[in-house]
C-alpha cells in the first residue's frame, strides 16, 4: 500500500473534521461492525470498530489507509480487507495505543504497511 498507512487515502473520500462514530464498516466481503471512535490526526489517523456480539465481538484498531471509500449519505465505511483480516486483527488495547509505538509498528505490519 502506497503512502501512509496511518493516513487516509486521497481517493477515499473522507473529509477531515466529519464524526465517523456509528458509521457501519464494510469489508470486501461484507459488514464486519461499527466505528466505536476515531482519530482524525494527520498521518496518525485511526478507527476503533465493534465488531459485535457480547460472546465473539470485540473492539480492533484500523489505520485510516486501510479505508478505502466513506459513503456519508449511507454513514458506511468500506475497507480493504476482509471480514477475517479484521476478525483476526489484535485486539484494541488501549494502554498500548497511548504509550507503545511497538504496538502501533505490529498493526500497520499486520494490515500490510512495509516494515519501518
């Protein structure tokens, strides 16, 4: 993937500033949960989707350059990747988001970001 990952693609749509809480997240193979909060920062931009359900759900942290197209009149963001690849992403922790750029390094390697 070309550019940062951290960062929103120029061909996404997204506008910075717009509240992407609650927007539905679609993966190439259809809906995998919901924009719990966001970050727009610039090349430190990220979402934390719910991928639902008390018992297999839990909360992943996305780099904004996985987004690859923001619908605002259908509040849906559609992603690259799968439903697996986000099912199977490392669990968000938050401790580790504030504090460990180690945490940061592992995700974009997970999502397919060049080794920096």
């Amino acid at each position: 993937m070309a550019g940062n990952i951290w960062s929103y693609q120029d061909a996404s749509g997204h506008r910075p500033g717009t509240e992407l809480t609650g927007f539905r997240v679609e993966a190439i193979d259809g809906s995998v949960g919901t924009v719990d909060e966001h970050s727009d920062e610039a090349g430190a931009s990220w979402l934390v989707v719910d991928t639902g359900g008390r018992i297999f759900g839990k909360h992943v942290l996305l780099p904004a350059g996985v987004i690859s197209s923001v619908d605002f009149d259908a509040t849906t963001l559609y992603v690259a990747r799968t439903k697996r690849e986000i099912k199977n992403a490392p669990e968000f922790d938050r401790e580790k988001h504030i504090r460990d750029d180690e945490y940061h390094r592992e995700l974009a390697s997970y999502y397919g970001a060049p080794h920096t």
